[in-house]
C-alpha cells in the first residue's frame, strides 16, 4: 500500500525530474489542514521527500507530443513585418539606391542633395545596376 494517494492525477501528470534525488519520480501529494479545514496541498517528490515549495516549483517533467515541437505550443513571432513588406522595404533602402552617394563623413542622395541614412528608403528610389562580374 505504498502506492496510496495516486489515484487523483491533475491533468498534467505527476511525472517529475527531481532536482534532489535526480530520479524520474512522482510528485506526492498531501492535503494540508489548518484545523480542520484544507488549506492546501504539500508537494513533494514520491522518492525522496523532497518537499517543493509551490506547485510552479514542482519540476513536472514536459509532456512529449511530437517530436520536436508542437507548433501550436509556440507562440507565433510577433509581426513586425510580414514577409513581402520586409522584402519590398529593403529592395528600396537608400542604400541600395542609385542615387546613394557614401562619402567619408556622410551619406546622401545625390538627387535631393540631401543627407540620408543607409536605411531609408524614398520614393524616388532607383535600383543601383548590378555589379559588374569580374570587377
Ligand atoms: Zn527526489
């Protein structure tokens, strides 16, 4: 009868990796009483005793579903830019502009005359050419 006490699981399992014992354990739960009202529940490892301080300390060992992970467990990235407006602002940075003169101590538009940053972009924007292969 050692094994009493396990048959109320919380629906996320009572597996643990205790920190103390190392083992692959369970987490011992046992009602806390104040009197004669339950006030709470002790949690500590069905192996060694180890007793945590509060259920955000028990170390639940985390459920596999698939492997890696399940995508619908990872919250998606917060949207800066969508893809295609990432690429079209980019394409048009002044400095991959035509008109983008770089001296040493500034840069700027040789249409406006103008100081700009490496990273605006305007709506006078022409494509620099390519490169020449071999330069
Ligand atoms: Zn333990």
């Amino acid at each position: 009868m050692d094994k009493a006490g396990q048959d109320r699981q919380p629906a996320h399992g009572s597996e643990i990796l205790c920190p103390a014992c190392g083992q692959d354990s369970l987490v011992k739960r046992t009602p806390l009483y104040e009197g004669f009202k339950r006030v709470g529940e002790q949690l500590a490892c069905a192996g060694c005793g180890l007793v945590f301080p509060g259920e955000a300390a028990v170390p639940y060992k985390t459920r596999k579903t698939l492997p890696g992970f399940g995508l619908e467990d990872v919250p998606p990235p917060p949207k800066v830019f969508g893809k295609q407006e990432l690429a079209e602002t980019v394409g048009r940075l002044c400095r991959h502009c035509d008109h983008y003169v770089v001296n040493p101590f500034l840069q700027r538009c040789a249409l406006t005359h103008r100081e700009v940053e490496a990273t605006d972009t305007c709506p006078r924007f022409a494509p620099k050419p390519p490169p020449k292969a071999g330069a």
